[in-house]
C-alpha cells in the first residue's frame, strides 16, 4: 500500500499542477495603455455559453485593468514565449511597458479592446460577467466572445506533436507536454534578458 505523506497547504496549489501558464491582456479603458501578465490560474466556468475564470491578485496592475475595463483576452503561449512569460509573471507593468521590454507585438482583437499577443498559439477573449472578490485575489468570470488560433496547430483539439504549451510545475521549473524539466527564473527587478 503506497503511503502519501503530508506536504503542508503551503503545496497544496502545486498539487493541482503543473498548470497551463497563459498570458492575460488587458487594456486601460482611460488611456488605451495596455498590460500582459501571466497567469496559471484559468479555469473553465461554464459550457454554454463558454466561461472562463481568471484569478488575479489584488496588488497587480492586471486585475486593475480587467476592473475597470471588463475585458481580457487569454493569450496561450508556446514554450518558445517561455522566457516571455517568465518576465511578464516576474514584473509588473506599474513600473514598465512589458510587452514592449519583452518584444512581444500586440494585434487588435476582434470583439474586445484590449489586444492580443501576435506570437500565441491561440487566444480567447473574454467579457467579464462577474468579478468575485477573494482574500488576496479577484476572480474574473468571462464569456468568451471569440476564439482563434494559428493556422495548423488547432483541428478540435492541438496538434499535440506540432505545440508545446507552457506548464509551470512550481516556481521556476516549467515543462511542456514532453514532460522534459526546464528551469527559468528572471529574478525580480533583474529586467529583461
Ligand atoms: C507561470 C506563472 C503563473 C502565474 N499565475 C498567476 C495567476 O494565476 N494569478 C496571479 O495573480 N498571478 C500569477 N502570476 C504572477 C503574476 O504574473 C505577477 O504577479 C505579475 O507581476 C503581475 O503583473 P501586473 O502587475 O502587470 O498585473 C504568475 C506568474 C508566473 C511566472
């Protein structure tokens, strides 16, 4: 009979992993200014219509945008964004333009304001529903109002042997559906490469 040891509740969200780490973009409806983050924590919220919920904590310039605008878009990255998404998990965009620090061009999206990540694998964006106030953190509901993605790596589903989706395990340690291990970190304040 295997045993399971206790690992503490500071784990416990690790348990629940790894998780797919996306990045959020989300639009200052006052002066268009436009933020990325990242995130893990997404999750499906409804059927039909399709609904997603977002958890963002409360110190962050994202859930601020998302308040105040009602909008986001869900940016899924591929492991060739994984430094990208390290330094726009790492940083808050109060204190700089993260997408243009990380080089990452932004398109319009189709039925929201706030822009999509022209390098992801695929997006969807999002009209917030409800914002559901927790300790440390917002949870965003949104419907989703449109979806896309890159031309050959979605048939239904991912091509599997065509994508390698982000996963953070913990921390700094990430992998892609290979299950190979990769560490990253971007230590806070470093910057960008
Ligand atoms: C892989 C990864 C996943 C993350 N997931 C979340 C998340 O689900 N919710 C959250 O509030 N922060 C998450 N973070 C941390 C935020 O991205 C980070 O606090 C960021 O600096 C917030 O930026 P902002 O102030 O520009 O919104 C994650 C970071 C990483 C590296």
């Amino acid at each position: 009979m295997p045993t399971m040891p206790d690992v503490g509740l500071d784990a416990a969200h690790s348990l629940l992993g790894p998780r797919q780490a996306f990045l959020i973009t989300a639009r200052d409806p006052r002066d268009g200014r436009v933020n990325i983050c990242t995130a893990g924590w997404v999750s499906g919220a409804n059927w039909k219509p399709f609904k997603v919920s977002v958890a963002l904590s409360k110190g962050g310039l994202t859930n601020e945008l998302i308040r105040s605008s009602g909008e986001f878009v869900i940016n899924v990255p591929d492991m060739d964004l994984l430094d990208e998404v390290v330094f726009c998990g790492r940083t808050s965009g109060r204190k700089l333009d993260k997408s243009r620090r990380a080089g990452l061009d932004l398109l319009p999206s189709k039925h929201v304001a706030a822009p999509y990540v022209a390098r992801a694998l695929a997006r969807v964006e999002c009209v917030v529903e409800q914002a559901l106030e927790m300790d440390d953190h917002w949870v965003f509901v949104g419907r989703a109002v449109h979806a896309a993605a890159r031309d050959g790596v979605f048939d239904g589903g991912y091509a599997v042997s065509r994508v390698r989706p982000v996963y953070q395990i913990v921390g700094e340690r990430f992998c892609s559906l290979d299950g190979v291990e990769v560490r990253r970190e971007i230590p806070v304040g470093e910057g960008w490469k």
